[in-house]
C-alpha cells in the first residue's frame, strides 16, 4: 500500500468512526430523565374537541443546569389526528403543535413560561409551579368536529405526546443536545378514542 493509500484509508476510517460516535451517542449511557403522559382525554363541547391532560416532566441534570443557567427550553405537545389504514402507515388527518417555552430570569428570580401559540405569559418562584402550569392541560380546543366530518370517515382517532424542542436552543448547545442522550426527552404515544 502507498503513502497516498494509507493516509486515504485512516481519513476514511477516522469518518466511519466520527460518523458511528455520532449515531450510536444518544443511545450511550446519561443522566436522561423522561416525560410522561399520565392522563389524557379528548372531549367533544359545542362542536369543538378539547383536550384534558396531566402531564409529567422529569429533566436530566444537564437540562436542569440549563435551566438555571437562563437558557430558554421550549417543550412541545404534539397532537394528531389519524385514520388507520389496512397495509400502509396510517393517514394523517390534521396536527396541532402546543408550545410552551420556559425560562429562568436570575434578576427576578421567576421562571417564566411562555404559551408560544397564544402569547400568555406566566411567572412562578419554583421550576416545580412552573412544570405543574404547562403540564395541567384544560379544555384545550384542538380541532373542529367539522373538520373531521369532512374527511368522509368515522374511522380515525388521536395520539398526543411531549417533547423537549432542540430547534431554539442556542447553537453551542445544540451539538450537546443531538449527541447527549440526556437531552432526548419525550414522552410516549397516547393513542386517545374520540
């Protein structure tokens, strides 16, 4: 093998093993915590479905030190609407994203949260009041009946979970937060009968 072949094949095998660190790191060993969906029920009132739901959010000590640290969270509640099909993945019929951000402001000593689709904004002494705020979801309106009834089928139903949003964070941390399994925080699907 030549010089040229050499130094070609340790810059090729230095990438497959850059490359592999990068896959298999969010599935190494951490701190990471989870969400949880404890409780979830979609309601039909005056021709709308509203969501109620508790939900329970257990942060790793590198969030949590984030968190203290001022950096801005934002934690996302997904819902869809899907009608199951028979030999294919099931059709999504519409989606809404609930998001909330959360931010500690060391001069007033609060941490304020932040409904991102409407503007309400909240403050609370403890992370923990905070938390009970976005995770105690109440008569959330989240999709006309009528738009369900114009697709034509009876046959669907809803799934909701949480997360912890990567796309706000500032740059330095994001690296941390794709290759850190402690930051990898979710709940599971729910799947909710309407």
């Amino acid at each position: 093998m030549t010089n040229v072949q050499q130094t070609t094949w340790q810059l090729l095998s230095r990438r497959w093993v850059l490359a592999l660190v990068l896959l298999l790191a969010p599935l190494g060993t951490g701190q990471a915590q989870g969400f949880a969906i404890n409780h979830a029920e979609i309601a039909l009132s005056d021709k709308v479905y509203h969501l109620n739901a508790s939900l329970e959010f257990d942060f790793s000590n590198d969030v949590l030190e984030a968190i203290n640290n001022g950096v801005p969270l934002v934690l996302d509640l997904i819902i869809e609407f899907l009608e199951p099909r028979r030999f294919w993945f099931d059709d999504e019929i519409a989606s809404l994203e609930q998001r909330y951000q959360l931010q500690y402001h060391a001069l007033s000593e609060q941490y304020i949260v932040r409904n991102l689709n409407s503007g309400a904004q909240y403050s609370f002494f403890s992370l923990s009041a905070a938390l009970q705020k976005i995770g105690s979801v109440n008569n959330l309106p989240i999709i006309d009946e009528q738009l369900l009834e114009d697709k034509k089928t009876e046959n669907y139903y809803a799934r909701i979970r949480t997360t912890l949003s990567f796309e706000n964070l500032p740059v330095p941390l994001k690296l941390d937060a794709w290759t850190s399994r402690s930051w990898w925080l979710g709940s599971d699907w729910v799947e909710l009968d309407l």
